[in-house]
C-alpha cells in the first residue's frame, strides 16, 4: 500500500521485533518514506499516532486471547476516523468445526515437540498417516482429511503453525462476530468478498431459508449455515457512520470499474466471458460484452463508468447499471474510487513495479499494482529482476536462458514475450 500510494500514510505494528527489524529493511531497500513500522503491542499505541482512514487485522481476531480480542475492537471504536473502515479476518463456524477436529489431533501429537519445525514436521505426519489409514473406507471424514492434507501439503510450516497450531484460536459465527462489533459502537458493513453475500442467483433450495427473514445479517448466517463456511474477512465501521443498506445505482458514475473476465473466442465466432471458478456469460446482452471487450483490451487497467453510461440511451442506462451492480456482486467487477492505472505496453528497456521486482528477488510471488497476489515461475521471477530499465529485451533474454534448458535462442525470446505480456496484464510492469 506504501509503494501503490506514495501520498498515504501507513503504519504496520507487531509484537515481533524481528519481523518489524525484516520490515523496516524491506521498506529502506525500496525506499518507502510514508510508512513507520513499530514493534508494539495493540494496548500501547500511543495517542498522539490519532485516527485512521483504514484498519487492517489480517490473521489476529481468531489467534489471541479474549482480553486482546476485546482491545482490537476498541481500538478500532477509537482509532477509525468518522467514515473509516476497520478490516477484520477470523476462523467462522460452522466450517472451522471440522478443522477443530485436526487441529486437536495435531495438538496432541506435537505436544512433546521442542521445536516450530519439530511441531510443524510432526503435525503433518500425523496428518498423513491418518489419512492413509481413512482412505481405504471412503466416507465423508476420509475425503475431508484427503482435502486438507492436500490443502496443507502446499502451505508453508509458518501457515500451519500459525492457522492450525496456535496457542489461541477462537473460531466465530458470523452473528457472534456482529454481536461483539456492535457491543463497541462499531458495524458490520459486510464481507470483503462480495459474492457471499448472496444476492447473485443463489440455489432455488436456499431460497425459502432465506426468506425466514429480512435481517441481512441472520441471511448471511444461514448462507455461513449452508456451505459450512470457515473464513471471513468482515468489514466495520462506526456505528454513528452512514451506512447505506444499499448501494445506489447513481453511484456508478462516480466510479472506476476492474473486470475479472477472460474473453474467450469460440470456433463458431461466438464470444463467452468467464471470471475462472465464479461466473461465465454470453454475449447475450450487448452493452455489458462491449464494457468487457473494452476492457479487455486494456490489459487490467480500470476505466471511469461515467463516459461508458452516458453514451448509452437514456432509456437503457438503468438496466444496464443494475446489470453491472449484479456483476459486481457476482464477482465479474470490481469497483473503485480511484483509477487503477499500470503500464500496458512494454518499452524497449522495460521496468517491473519496484515492489514486485523486490519480492521476485526473494520469494515465488510478488504483489501486483492491482492488489492482487501473483504467483511466479523461475523464467517470471528472473524476467521481473532484470526489468529495471538498464536491461533491454535481449539482455533478459539472456537472463531466462538457464530456466528454459534446451531450447533455442529463439524459443526462448517467444516463450519470454509471452511472460513479459502475462506481467504486464498482472500489473507487475510500470513502464
């Protein structure tokens, strides 16, 4: 966030001195000036840091004991400015009832283990054995441990003994949740992922369950109630803050639109738009295949609304907007205040986003300038750390070569053109 906007101020605190000493290298690398980092606990911010636009609690709700839960929502009361938005993760039930049942186990095992590793090694063993053991009777318990196994098989020991191994860990119903941030003057606003809010074609079958009530938030606990949901990333606000239970259609003009579509063109010339996982159309209705093609050809870039609707008929501008609202719902749009802009053309000497180039020198994923988690391959990794505007397209051909074995000088600057456009669509390029 402190390197997408030079103009904000950020603040990150954590109990961990080495992890704050590893962040505040990282930020003097990349030379980040609007970011402080401090290893201090939640009850000793001081007064004088005042309020904030924006509260992040990434992985802490669910992970420390009572007494700290009840400080993180009245720092929250206390710290969000008069229209500010607190970001709040946690293990929900009824889905993290089954993972109860693993993280028990795992507990018992590793309780003689000396070591994180020993612990994070000794956990997943038992794991696997187990699941070993289930597979051979098929039941519903077996294909759940096979899931996980496979779900944690790929996780980093930090994950698990900080998901699953914890001291603390308090899973909570969506409406206990809501109950705790009403008792500190604070609001539910809604999850962070649009799309469980239920409001996009849910099953026919939900539809009498949901209609027991009016109240969104006992809705969103029945849908929680049905798909067994385990994790949510709620937001809040002030309780004085004025919510709307709606969004207004109006508001789109004020907007920018993301789209998440892919435009896929068939063998018979017909067109279909797919968000992978969530959503696919046709290009039944004209005005929204056009937004999509549009942007689609804007590499990820965002784009204003307001000209978009305005060269529509009048007669047709609410619907269409309502058709964009629903698709922001089902996860085909996303919307934002500010223009989400990157590079979309590579130059003769290209130049990744310096965080990403960073993060490729270290780990197997970098952050994108549109938010977004990129995972990368050994060939995007070595591409990212020699796009920093002194190595032309040859050079980094070059680069590549070790991580492309056996093919030719030419395959290899195909194959890296390919990358390059892949990086440039992932908002990892900035000029």
């Amino acid at each position: 966030m402190a390197a997408l906007f030079p103009l904000a101020e950020c603040v990150g605190i954590d109990m961990s001195v080495r992890q704050i000493k590893t962040a505040k290298r990282h930020a003097a690398t990349l030379g980040l000036k609007n970011v402080k980092l401090e290893a201090i606990s939640l009850s000793d911010i001081p007064e004088n840091w005042g309020q904030f636009d924006y509260i992040i609690a990434h992985g802490i709700l669910s992970w420390v004991a009572p007494p700290i839960q009840k400080k993180l929502m009245e720092m929250c009361r206390e710290r969000l400015s008069p229209q500010g938005v607190a970001y709040i993760s946690f293990n929900t039930l009824p889905g993290w009832h089954m993972v109860r049942m693993l993280r028990d186990m795992m507990l018992f095992h590793t309780q003689d283990a000396l070591t994180p590793e020993a612990k994070a090694t000794s956990a997943r063993d038992i794991l696997q054995k187990v699941t070993a053991i289930t597979a051979q009777r098929g039941s519903a318990y077996s294909a759940f441990l096979q899931t996980e196994q496979e779900t944690i098989k790929n996780k980093p020991d930090a994950y698990l003994l900080h998901d699953h191994l914890e001291e603390n860990n308090h899973a909570f119903y969506l409406h206990e949740f809501v109950k705790l941030a009403n008792a500190h003057a604070l609001a539910y606003i809604a999850d962070m992922d649009l799309t469980t809010q239920g409001k996009v074609n849910p099953p026919p079958e939900m539809l009498p369950v949901l209609a027991t009530t009016q109240d969104r938030v006992r809705q969103e606990q029945y849908i929680d109630f049905i798909v067994s949901r385990r994790f949510r990333c709620a937001l809040l606000c002030r309780q004085e803050a004025p919510l709307r239970p709606e969004i207004p259609l109006g508001i789109l003009h004020t907007m920018h639109v993301l789209s998440h579509f892919a435009v896929k063109a068939e063998q018979d010339g017909v067109k279909t738009y797919s968000v992978p996982g969530k959503l696919a159309m046709n290009g039944a209705d004209a005005d929204v295949a056009t937004l999509i093609e549009l942007m689609d050809k804007k590499a990820g870039q965002s784009m204003p609304l307001a000209g978009f609707i305005e060269a529509l008929p009048i007669a047709g501008q609410q619907a269409f907007m309502q058709k964009v609202m629903t698709l922001v719902f089902a996860g085909g749009f996303t919307l934002l205040q500010e223009p989400m802009q990157h590079c979309t053309v590579l130059s003769a000497w290209p130049v990744a986003f310096p965080l990403a180039r960073y993060q490729a020198s270290m780990q197997e994923w970098a952050m994108s300038q549109r938010m977004e988690v990129c995972p990368l391959t050994m060939m995007e990794r070595a591409a990212l750390c020699h796009m920093d505007g002194y190595h032309d397209i040859p050079q980094i051909v070059e680069a590549v070569k070790p991580y492309a074995p056996g093919k030719s000088e030419g395959d290899i600057a195909v194959l890296l053109a390919d990358i390059m456009q892949k990086l440039v669509r992932d908002g990892l390029v900035a000029a």
